[in-house]
C-alpha cells in the first residue's frame, strides 16, 4: 500500500477572516477544519442550517477553540447572495482569505436557478462572482487572497458562448466543465484587475484532482438516483494510496493556494500521476485557462449577465 501524503503545514492564520464557500461537507469541511486549527476567524456561508451545524460541530471536535460563525447563503439564488453581501458589509470588517469551493455537478436533466440560469453556471460560477463583487470593498480592506476552486473538468470542453444557458444542447459534463473554465477565468482576470487598479487583491486557482466526496455520490434533490459511474471504482482505489486522492489530501491544494505567500495568478493542485491525487504543488495553467482576452469576456459577460438577472427580479418580483 502507497503510504500516505505528506500534510501541508499552514502558516499562523491568527487575527485574519476566511469566508469558505462549500465547507459543510467533503472536502470543503476538510479544507475548513484545517483554516480553524491554524487560527483564523472562519465565516462558513451554508444553505442548509442543519447540515451547517453538524459541520461546525465536527470542526470544533478536533479544534475545541475554533471561531467559526455559521451564515446563510444559497448560491444558486442572487437574492440570497445579496443579502449576505449585505449582512458582512453592514459588519464592515475586512476579510483576508476567501475560498470559493462550492459547487455541484452534472445533474442529468437541465436545472435553473431562481433567476433562470442553467444551475451549473448559475451556482459554480456566476454566483461566485457576484459574491466576489459584491464584497469587494472588504476583500480590498484585509488585502485578501480569493482563491477559486476549479476542477479537472476544466481541462475539456470549452465556453459554449452561443448557447452559455444550454437552452438547446444541454449535457451534464459540458455544463460543468463550463461553470469550472468560466470560474477559473474569472479567477485570473480578478488578479489581473486588482494589479491594473491597485485593489490589493491576489487571486489564483485550485482543483483538487479526483476525490471520492459527495460530488460523486447519488443526488436526489438533482435528479441523480445512482452514484456517478465510476464512483467505486474510485473510492477503492483511494483507500489503497493508488492514482486518486483521499478527501484530506484533495482539500490541500485550496490551502495551499490560499498561504502561499507568492501564488498570486498561479493554479495549485495534485502532483501525482495526471494530477488526480498526490501532494498539493503549482502547476501549469490548463490550455483554457490562459487567454487573456477570454478571462476579459467572461468577466464582462458575467456582470451583465447578473445585473440583468436582478433587474428582472426587481421588475417581477413575485418570480
């Protein structure tokens, strides 16, 4: 049996703000426990209360000192996001870290979010953004490191910028390899904005190779009644050390990505063979993620997008 990966040892985080996204669950709440046991104050944005919960008391069973504040936040819903972005600028204090790692993947029939966006897009990529933007006054004030989490799937398929909603082709796959290139993107063009105009802002990408999370697993409330195929073939091999990470493992390039002292616009993931699991390292930008012009575009595009979405909802706001 392959003998388990070196842990990443986290710089002190004492006196600083993380904001998570994702962290209830999988490698999220790994990714999580690690930010509370180095110190920092973490703010865990979840949807479900419940499940919230339960994740703060995990934490706090291997971190007793833990300051963990529970908030409420459905990222497939631009109402719910505003009012958090509300909540934490009326607290007006800054935040230092900021880890986008929520998401879902591959529901097998098209889904929309509240403000009608295909749910991939919409929850993985366009609602990141608009919390992005939305505190950035208090991401410029600590100086923050954003990173976003991107994937594998970040490596296929590409934008599909004629039909971004998947009104007229939608499969699962592409759909989620899209939010991840888009995320990604937009993650880069954030880094490159913030030395342009002088935020103060770092930014770079994470992905955390191939896990066996929840992801992965049957998903009823998407209409996924199995679990993705492959899922045990996966699962038995992470538990022999073999090709995929472990969900430890898996949530060390987020953490990597988010302390390490020159990772501005630089991706980190798994270094063992075709980086689906292994120590956390840098590596190269993946072929999609590197052109300039198109990280400029996503950029835009999203912006307009959002606000488009909010005017609607303000026009209708029954809907």
């Amino acid at each position: 049996m392959a003998s388990s990966p070196r842990t990443l040892e986290l710089p002190d985080l004492s006196g600083t703000r993380t904001l998570l996204t994702g962290g209830s669950d999988g490698i999220g709440l790994a990714i999580a426990a690690r930010l509370a046991s180095a110190g920092t104050q973490l703010l865990l944005p979840v949807r479900n209360p419940v499940k919230g919960a339960s994740a703060v008391a995990e934490i706090r069973r291997t971190v007793p000192d833990a300051q963990v504040t529970l908030l409420s936040l459905d990222l497939s819903s631009l109402a719910s996001i505003d009012r958090l972005v509300a909540e934490l600028t009326d607290a007006g204090e800054p935040i230092h870290h900021m880890i986008n790692n929520a998401g879902m993947m591959t529901p097998p029939s098209r889904q929309l979010t509240a403000d009608g966006f295909e749910l991939q897009w919409g929850t993985n990529h366009l609602g990141h953004v608009a919390l992005v933007l939305g505190i950035l006054p208090l991401l410029r004030a600590g100086s923050a490191r954003v990173t976003s989490q991107v994937s594998v799937a970040a490596n296929e398929r590409s934008i599909q910028w004629d039909d971004l909603n998947f009104e007229h082709r939608y499969n699962g796959r592409t759909a989620y390899s899209q939010s991840k290139i888009a995320l990604g993107l937009f993650g880069l063009e954030l880094d490159r904005r913030s030395r342009i105009e002088r935020w103060g802002i770092t930014s770079n990408l994470s992905h955390p190779g191939v896990a066996p999370t929840s992801l992965l697993a049957a998903r009823t409330e998407l209409g996924r009644a199995e679990p993705v195929r492959g899922r045990r073939f996966i699962e038995a091999l992470s538990r022999r050390g073999i090709l995929f990470g472990t969900v430890r493992s898996a949530a060390e390039p987020a953490l990597l990505a988010a302390t390490a002292p020159d990772g501005a616009g630089r991706m980190y993931g798994p270094s063992g063979l075709a980086h689906l699991g292994g120590p956390a390292a840098q590596q190269a930008l993946y072929s999609r993620l590197r052109s300039e012009a198109e990280a400029a575009r996503v950029w835009e595009t999203s912006a307009e997008l959002i606000d488009a979405a909010r005017r609607r909802g303000r026009t209708n706001p029954a809907s």
